[in-house]
C-alpha cells in the first residue's frame, strides 16, 4: 500500500490544487460511478482503435464541438497524440521545421519515425528567463533554406503560457503547402479563451491536446484535433501503431463528459476564470512580481519569483507553506494552472499568500536561456537508439549527444541528441548544475 498510502498522506495536506489534472479532484467533478466503469473492449463498448460505436460517436460530438474535421481521444496522454500527429505527417520520415521549445516526447518521436529537426529558435521577448516566442519570419526563412521539410512542429503555448504567432505561422505554412503541427498540451481549454485562441481556430492543420492538464478528464486524457480531411483516414492506425491496446475507459468516458460540461457552461466558466485570474494578476504585479510579456494564455500563472529575491523552487516551497501546490518550478519562476474546478477559496489562499511573500531586492537575471545550437552530427534516430555511456559534461566536450539536455526541462534545450557538445554547451550545463550527459559510445 506504499503509492496508495502516499497519495491518501498527500490528499490529507488539503493543499489547494494549482498543478494539473485540470479536475483538481474536486467532488463532484465526475459521476461516482465513474471508476466502477472499468469495461475493456466489449460487444457493447465499442473499441478505441476500430471504433465503429459510442466512442466513434463520442469522437464525433467533439468534433461538431469543435468545428474540426476529427476529434480522435487518447488515453494515452498528449505523448500518444504527439506521436500519432507526426507519423499521419511525416510517415517515412525526413526533415521538418520544428521548433526548439520542444517537450521529450517529440524528441523520443524523431527517433521512432526517423524523422530530422531543422531547428526554429524562439525569440526571447517574453521577459527574461523565457524561452519566448517562434516567430513567422523565422520559420518562413527556415521554409525557405529547407524547401523539401515535411511539415512545420511547434509548440504553443509553452508551460508559461506564452503564445507563439499561430496565425502568422499558419499563413506561412498555407503558402508554402505544409501542415502545421502544434504541440498544444497546456491549451485544450483556448477553445473558451479570449476570442479563441487555440491554434486550430488560427489556422494550424493538427492540434495535440493534453485534455487532462487544464480540463476536467482523467490524468492521460487527451484530443487529437485535425482540421484537414486528408490527415483522418490514416489516424486510428497511426495512434494504434505507439499506443496500449488497453486503453482506459474511465479516461475515454471522462473525455466524453467533457465534452458535455463545454458544451453547457464551457464560454461562461473560462469567462470568469479569466476575470478571476486577471485579478490575481495584477495583485501579483503590484506586489513586485514580474510575469510573462506580451501574448499569453489569459488563464495560466507564471510568477518570477526572482524578481522578488527568490529562486522558483523557494518560491514553491513558500505556496507549500501557505497550503499551495504549484505545477512547476524553476530557477526564477513558479508556474500555477488554474482551472474552473479551483475554488473561491484557493484563490483567496493564493491571494493571501502573494500578499504575504517576503519581498526582497531582484536576483540577477537570466539573460540567456540557452547555448546557440551546435552542429547535428548524426540524426536524433541515431543518437537516441544508439549505444551510449554517461559522461561528466565535462568530459563531454567534442562527443555526440546521445539525449536531450536542458537545464530547466520545459525550456530551450541546450543540447539535441545527434549534436556535438561544444565547449559553451557545456559550460552553460554545468552552470546550471546539470553535471552528466549521455554520449554516443
Ligand atoms: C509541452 C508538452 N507537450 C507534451 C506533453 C506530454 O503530455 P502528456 O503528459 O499528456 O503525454 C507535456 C507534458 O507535460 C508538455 O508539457
């Protein structure tokens, strides 16, 4: 009873739910019956990757939700949506625009498909210790030095929320006669956000959502969304080809449901979760505290405790103090999810706590998030199946990557698997305490 028991300690802590799953394991959020649903493929339930039944009219409704060519659900989280979206894409692999804020299961992806990055960088305008933001200048000279690329991959909006410029990107993309695949884990709720501000309703050709993150759906819960016809003959099989052939009812059911409760009240809870949000916000701000710049996902929370005197991990263990669970932290900022399922009270809480925070002089900023990309020696496909051996970075320098090294996971990775380690690489791993890498043997 180790895991149950941890999880029942944890519960008991009431910390209030800032971090994902979207439900915030707020009573009520599902049927009590829903667990005791746990069927598998039967006469009457239908099959996920042969659905020709209720889940295919599950599917189906999403989709007429959505205004999208096909919906398709996953309980295998985002990953299974991300992997699918490239193979319908790039089925035999070849190059690809993608950009450099990229999350492990894209990468994990090249290798499977053979597929070979021409990187896009963010430009970091979104304040420092961001990544930023992938512009369509960027990716339209990019398209233009690699005229045989497949399809163009980024995502947006990034763990902090900030928003790429899908709708410029997607015009790019229109003219150069590619789709554009958009990573949109942290944005399944932009449907409801704003005038609409998920990539499919600005122009991208596939959308992979993380359903679980910030709506109510069980942890592994995720939509795949296409907005062209061509992309859904092949995609049941595209999902079946990574994807467990057990996949959870419980999850699909709470996929389903949710496309009920936004349907009924989807508009108006994000209207007042923005209202909400924004006043924290701007509580934040007259704190001290320094957030994103510029376009950002209205909803998500992303403080810069360093502009406080804080690093993000003590930032966190602050909120914990205060009966706070954060998503995520790092060196300079903690990032919060809220949802239409956290309470007035986790508000007021939260409030109290940034009212409360011991405001001392800014740490130094991070002016750079990352080191300039080196040479790709061998291709990810290469490098992450390979044989490799871990080696101190120091003892790194003039190797090939074998993995993905970033100092702060959701950020610009500094090394790609396949790419020589250069001297600034792993000078700027170390600094960031990130002491050994794997190389190709
Ligand atoms: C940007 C991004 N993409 C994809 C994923 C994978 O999502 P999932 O955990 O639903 O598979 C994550 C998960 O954190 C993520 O942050």
């Amino acid at each position: 009873m180790h895991l149950y028991q941890t999880l029942c300690n944890h519960q008991e802590k009431n910390r209030s739910s800032f971090h994902t799953p979207g439900h915030k394991n707020m009573a009520g959020a599902f049927p009590s019956d829903l667990l005791e649903l746990d069927y598998t493929e039967l006469p009457d339930t239908d099959s996920l990757y042969e659905a020709q039944g209720a889940i295919l009219q599950a599917e189906h409704a999403a989709a007429d939700l959505f205004h999208v060519k096909r919906t398709v659900f996953s309980a295998g989280g985002c990953t299974l949506c991300i992997q699918a979206m490239l193979r319908l894409a790039v089925p035999d692999g070849g190059k690809i625009i993608m950009g450099r804020v990229i999350h492990r299961s894209a990468i994990n992806t090249l290798a499977l498909l053979g597929i070979e990055p021409v990187w896009v960088l963010p430009r970091p305008d979104a304040g420092d210790g961001l990544p930023g933001r992938i512009y369509a200048q960027d990716v339209e000279q990019a398209l233009r030095k690699e005229p045989g690329a497949k399809a163009v991959y980024l995502t947006s909006p990034d763990y902090y929320g900030v928003l790429s410029d899908i709708e410029g990107i997607s015009e790019v993309c229109r003219r150069h006669r590619v789709p554009l695949l958009v990573d949109n884990a942290h944005g399944s709720h932009l449907w409801y956000v704003g005038e609409g501000l998920h990539p499919i309703q600005l122009g991208a050709t596939m959308a992979a959502d993380s359903t679980h993150k910030t709506l109510p759906v069980l942890t592994g819960g995720a939509w795949l969304q296409i907005a062209e016809e061509r992309y859904t003959a092949d995609v049941k099989e595209a999902m079946a080809l990574f994807g467990s052939t057990s996949p959870a009812y419980p999850i699909m059911a709470s996929l389903d449901l949710c496309v009920d409760w936004l349907q009924q009240g989807g508009q108006e809870a994000y209207g007042q979760l923005e209202e909400r949000v924004a006043r924290l916000k701007m509580l934040a701000w007259q704190n001290g505290i320094r957030q994103p710049l510029g376009a950002c996902d209205p909803t998500r929370i992303a403080l810069d405790m360093s502009s406080i005197g804080m690093t993000g991990k003590e930032g966190a263990d602050y909120l914990r103090r205060c009966g706070i669970e954060p998503e995520m932290a790092d060196g300079g900022y903690v990032v919060l999810i809220a949802t239409p399922f956290n309470s007035e009270e986790d508000f007021v809480r939260l409030e109290q706590a940034i009212r409360q925070i011991p405001v001392a002089s800014p740490l130094p900023t991070m002016k750079e998030t990352s080191a300039p990309p080196a040479s790709q020696v061998v291709s990810p496909r290469q490098a992450i199946l390979g044989a490799s051996e871990t080696r101190p970075v120091f003892f790194s320098v003039g190797e090939i990557a074998a993995e993905a090294a970033c100092p702060c996971p959701p950020g610009v990775p500094v090394v790609m698997p396949g790419e020589r380690i250069t001297e600034k690489a792993a000078e700027f791993l170390s600094t960031y305490g990130i002491s050994y890498i794997k190389v190709l043997k």
